[in-house]
C-alpha cells in the first residue's frame, strides 16, 4: 500500500470515513470515493502505471474538494501509523 500513489491521503481519508464525529454527509462521499478507487472496473485499468491512477485521483479530488477539510490531522497521524506498521512475519 505504501506505493500506492497518495496512499497517506487514501488511508487518512478511511480513518475520516470510520471517525464517529465525522458528518454523515462527508463520511458518504469518502466511502464512496474509497469503493470507486478499489472497484476492480475502471475506466482506465489501474494496471497502467501512472495513466491507470489518473480517474481515480480524479475522484479522490473531487471528494476532497466537496468535503472541504474535514480530513483532520488526527487522521493523517493515524495513516501515518497504519503505513508505517509492518505486519509480525
């Protein structure tokens, strides 16, 4: 995940989405703007490096613009743990 492009601001905006005082409004449009980015349809496949990426930044933008800063710091301290933890081998 960590070499997903964006993925701090992808896991920070799940962290939103699952926040309780996060309005019902804002938590919508970040759910569904998660599910469009890991849909195994898109319009352009994903598989294509850099081009692949480009519908789903389109979206992620999209919903960051709509929901105007609700992503707090909180949020992006937690992605920053989550991205930084390695699973026990």
């Amino acid at each position: 995940m960590r070499q997903v492009p964006f993925s701090r601001d992808l896991v920070a905006a799940y962290y939103c989405a699952m926040d309780p005082t996060t309005p019902l409004r804002t938590r919508g449009i970040l759910l569904g703007a998660l599910a469009y980015f890991v849909m195994p349809f898109d319009f352009l496949p994903d598989m294509l490096a850099m081009v692949g990426f480009s519908d789903d930044i389109a979206v992620l933008t999209a919903a960051f613009a709509a929901i105007s800063g609700q992503i707090k710091e909180d949020h992006y301290v937690r992605a920053d743990e989550a991205l930084e933890s390695r699973p026990d081998e």
